[in-house]
C-alpha cells in the first residue's frame, strides 16, 4: 500500500508545478493515507472484548469517532494531563513543520553535495542518540542538586527550540547575515533542535503516564498518538500559502516561535503534583 501511494503521488507530481509541488504532495499523500486506512481499518481483525461478548456492538463506521470522542470526554477528568498533552501536541506538529523550513533553506543556501546532505542528516539521529544516553545519567544528579523536575526539562526543550525558531526569524531582514544563512548555523541549530527534541520525548512519555490513572497507558498513549498524526499535516498546510504568497521561506520560522512560546507558558502552567493527585497516586515525584 506504501508503494503504491508512493507511485500515484510521484506521477502527480509530472502534472504540477514546482511551486505546488510541497502543498501537492502533502494533500495528496495525507489523502491517500486516509482512504487507505478506511479500507485497512474494515480489513482488520476486531475482536470483542470479554465483558461485552455477545452484546451489541458500535458500528464499525462509527467506532473510531465513538471511542476518540470517550477517550477526550476522559482526559477532560485530569486538565493538568490534557494541558501537558495539548502542549506537547503542538510543539511536535511545530517542530515538524520548522524541520521542514529549515530543511529547505539548507538546500537552498548550501546547495549541498549527496556527501554533505548525508552528513547533515546524520547531525539528528546522533545528537539524539548521545543526548538520550548522557539524560538518562545526569537527571537525577540534577533532580536531587537543582530540583529540576520532568516539566522542567520539558520548558527548557521547548524553549530551545523557540530560540531556534526565532533564529531562523532573524534571517527575514536581508541586512543580518544570520538566521540560517550560514553553513555552521545549519548543523549547530540542528543539533541544537535534535538534543532538545531527544529530552522532550523522553520526559513526555515518563510523566505523561503519571497524569492518569494507572492501566490506562495503552488507551491514552494512544490517543496521543491518534492526536499527532491527525493534525501534523495542519502547519504544513498553512505554511504553504503563505510562503506561496509572501515569497520568504522564513516567515513560518516567526509562526512557529509564537507556537513554541505557547507550548513553553502552557507547560509551565502545569501541576504535576495536582495531576498525580488526580490520578491517584501518592507519590508526587517524577
């Protein structure tokens, strides 16, 4: 199924032009991936659960509007683990979109070799790699001197990566020779976003499991996870136009700092130890 919608959005792309061709392709493939999944989604095996065997069920139709709209009536009981998942959601849709801004702008500025841009790509997976490996020994030598928690870290990754975006901003005036016009700006800022990506998923999936109940990890997971996927095409979308009618590749960077400044006040508004209370645990601690 891949392939094939790999092979239907490469032949429209000979049909479109080179301005439409990222707003094209986006559509297209997220298109394309929903019919698909609505033909998968009958294909796919579901089994009733125990306690309702034998009794009537949702229509299938209907069942992943029914249990999306349960699962948000149920995240409205714990507001501190809604607010850390709303923020989360829109830092990773953000950073999706930036990823893309800056990717172009490497191609454009740099005009980089096959060599170069493979070295480029290797700057994300091994910041994250290293930076995943030195939190998981310095956290709680932090924790116990400095007193920062989870949410901590997660301000200071979504704050890093505002400072990115509003680096890339820099570069709208033509008179600044920063703002990503550099070759050292690409790989530093890369690196710089990778590290603080890395934490910020890390800290999310620990505490984010302890602003609900216990048991309920696989129906809330997933439920952000449903929740990323269904609104990380929403920045691309926006940001086309606006590229398309403004002419500057960098104005999305400005969009996506205010973004990211939303994500950083509305995490520190969180109380994680209120939502553990919430959750019923007794423990407050990350």
């Amino acid at each position: 199924a891949g392939q094939i919608v790999l092979f239907v959005v490469s032949l429209g792309l000979t049909f479109v032009s080179s301005l439409y061709a990222g707003l094209y392709t986006t559509t297209a493939a997220g298109a394309l991936c929903i019919i698909v999944s609505l033909i998968s989604w009958r294909l796919l095996p579901a089994p009733a659960a125990k306690e309702t065997r034998g009794e009537k069920t949702t229509n299938w139709l209907m069942l992943p509007l029914t249990t999306f709209s349960l699962l948000f009536r149920q995240i409205w009981q714990y507001p501190e683990s809604f607010k850390y998942l709303l923020a989360f959601t829109i830092y990773n849709d953000t950073v999706f979109a930036f990823s893309s801004v800056t990717g172009q702008l490497f191609n454009l500025n740099i005009r980089p070799s096959l060599r170069e841009f493979t070295y480029y790509s290797l700057v994300q997976p091994v910041s994250s790699i290293i930076t995943a490996t030195i939190f998981l020994y310095i956290r709680p030598t932090l924790k116990n001197r400095v007193g920062l928690t989870l949410r901590h870290w997660t301000i200071l990754s979504y704050g890093l990566t505002c400072f990115c975006a509003l680096w890339c901003a820099i570069g709208i005036s033509p008179s600044v020779s920063i703002g990503f016009k550099q070759r050292w700006e690409f790989y530093f800022f890369q690196a710089l976003q990778s590290i603080a990506a890395s934490i910020a998923n890390v800290a999310f999936k620990v505490l984010f499991a302890r602003l609900f109940p216990q048991g309920n990890e696989i129906k809330f997971f997933g439920f952000q996870l449903v929740l990323s996927l269904g609104t990380v095409w929403i920045p691309q979308i926006v940001n086309g136009p606006i590229v398309d009618a403004t002419n500057n590749l960098r104005l999305p960077a400005a969009i996506s700092s205010a973004l990211l400044l939303f994500c950083v006040v509305l995490t520190w508004l969180v109380d994680e130890g209120k939502g553990m209370q919430q959750a019923g645990y007794e423990s407050f601690g990350d």
